[in-house]
C-alpha cells in the first residue's frame, strides 16, 4: 500500500472508532486486519490516536478508544464539572462522586 492509502485506512479506523467506541474482527474485519497485520498502518493509526488525545487498546480480537486523561475535547475539567453540576462546588464534591459511581459500578460488576 502507498503512504496515502496507509494514511486513509488509518483514518478510517480512528472514524470507526471514534464512531463506534470498538471494532471487532467479526464486525469489521478488514479494518481490524489492517490495524493488528500491517505495522504502518498500526503506528500511523497509533500516532494519529495520540495526537488526538487517546489511546487505542487491543483486546480479545477487538480494537477499543481509550480517552487520554488530558484530552480537553472528550472529557471535563474539574472546573467545567463544577459549573455543569450546580451541586457540586469543592473538588472534595467531585472526588466523592467519583468513588460513589465506582462503588456502584463494583456492585454490580
């Protein structure tokens, strides 16, 4: 394959992503073998991930977005919650509804 189209499967696959939070060999099998068989188009899709604050993970023959701690597009500040969450004041607030969601989500896990 050419640089360019190593640069559109790549794209691709972060559109897929970004899209679709996953993708799955069974789903989208030729994307998920351009990603894990041909190592450019995985460093190129690696690289273009990070550049846009996330990660991508591969797991149990699915390809998955992890949103990077400092991405400012996908996720809050501890500001921006504050405002959003008119309850909610004090990062102490925030912290303690972070452990209540984990808590919960142990539960039923």
């Amino acid at each position: 394959m050419e640089i360019d189209e190593n640069l559109d499967v790549a794209l691709e696959i972060i559109n897929t992503l970004i899209q679709n939070k996953e993708i799955s060999k069974e789903d989208n099998p030729l994307l998920y073998q351009n990603y894990v068989n041909s190592s450019e188009i995985g460093n190129l899709t690696d690289k273009i991930a990070e550049k846009m604050g996330f990660d991508i993970y591969r797991l149990d023959n699915t390809l998955n977005l992890c949103v990077m701690i400092d991405n400012k597009v996908f996720g809050y500040t501890n500001e921006e919650l504050k405002r959003k969450m008119k309850l909610i004041n004090k990062n102490e607030d925030i912290y303690l509804m972070y452990f209540i969601i984990l808590t919960i989500i142990t539960c039923f896990y």
